[in-house]
C-alpha cells in the first residue's frame, strides 16, 4: 500500500511539472529504455540514430502528454508499458524515415571532399618545408581539438574510413563526421588566420 502511495505522490509531482519526480521517473527507466530502442534499431540504422537520442525524445513526449492528462497511469507497471510504447513507435518512425527512398542509407556514396586542405596535404609526399609545416598544423589542431576528440583525428590522419573510427572509438558514424567536420572547420579557421598575416 506504501508503494502505491508513493507512486501517486510521484506522479501527482509530475502532473505539476516537477523536475525532481522527472528526474526520478527518467532514472528509473533510461537504462533500460535505451537497451529497448537499441535492440529496436537495426545496426545500420544506429549509425543515423543514437538509442539515448530515441530515449530523450520519449521522456520529452512522456512529460509533456502526462502534464496534459493523456495518461492515466495506477502503478508502476502502467508507466512502463506506457514508457515502452512510445519508444517502439519511436523507434519505428525513425527506421521508417530512414528507409524512405530519397533518405535510403543503402544510395549512399562517399563523394570525394574538393578543397579539403587536410585531405590534399595528405594526398601526395609533402616538401620538407611544407611537412614541418603540417607538423605544426595538426600539433596545434590536437591542441585545440577536445581531448574526447583526439582519437578520431588521430585515426582520421592514418587514413580509417568513418566505420573504422567508429568502431574503434566506440561512438556513432554521425558522431565521427560531425567531429571531423568540426575539425575541418578549425583547419579553415587555421588556414584563413595564416593568410590575414
């Protein structure tokens, strides 16, 4: 009887818009509503779709519906066949996006970057002067690249292609491109400061 007084209280909180019984609930059920949307997304849709992106998305909807009163919940086991729910329509949405002809990861094809100085140093045998310059270059870029970031630059520079960073690094296709793009923006920045000298 005392769980079934706590879970109203947790949840009356709730209905109010309290952060801490959110906090409680998202805790609770994170976990292993991650290991739910993982098991729900196809390996290859996970190079596009991170399980803990689907999950926010799903506590998001969550709260916002409950404040609403679209949920009448009793118990425990209500909130996670609600919670659970959600997350495998979320998860099939997301697979359906992706599968969507114009969207179809399978029509992908890396194109060859023009212009990408990084890319074209590394290209062709660099001069004596210009490899101390690259030395520099990418000692400063390590510098200034987060140190969660080193080690995708680093592969990056031995020539892996993104699904090998990936996998080695233990974080997302998407993850790893927005990284080295980030990095190529700094690399532009680097580029352009050096010619206003």
């Amino acid at each position: 009887m005392a769980a079934d007084n706590d879970f109203n209280r947790l949840m009356d909180c709730l209905r109010r818009g309290d952060e801490y019984a959110a906090s409680e609930v998202f805790h609770c059920f994170a976990r292993r509503l991650i290991a739910l949307a993982r098991s729900q997304l196809d390996s290859w849709i996970r190079t596009r779709v991170e399980p803990e992106d689907v999950v926010q998305s799903v506590f998001r909807s969550f709260f916002t519906r409950f404040e609403a009163g679209q949920f009448q919940l009793d118990n425990w086991d209500n909130l996670w066949t609600v919670l659970t729910r959600i997350t495998i329509r979320k998860c099939a949405n997301r697979t359906e996006f992706w599968l969507a002809a114009k969207r179809a990861l399978q029509r992908e094809v890396n194109l060859p970057r023009h212009g990408d100085p990084l890319e074209e140093a590394l290209a062709r045998d660099p001069t004596p002067s210009e490899a101390a310059i690259l030395s520099e270059t990418v000692e400063l870029l390590m510098k200034k690249v987060p140190h969660q970031d080193r080690s995708i630059l680093t592969l990056h520079l031995q020539g892996c292609d993104i699904a090998a960073i990936s996998a080695q690094v233990g974080r997302t296709e998407r993850t790893v491109r927005r990284t080295l793009e980030r990095v190529r923006q700094m690399l532009m920045h680097l580029q352009s400061d050096e010619e206003e000298m």
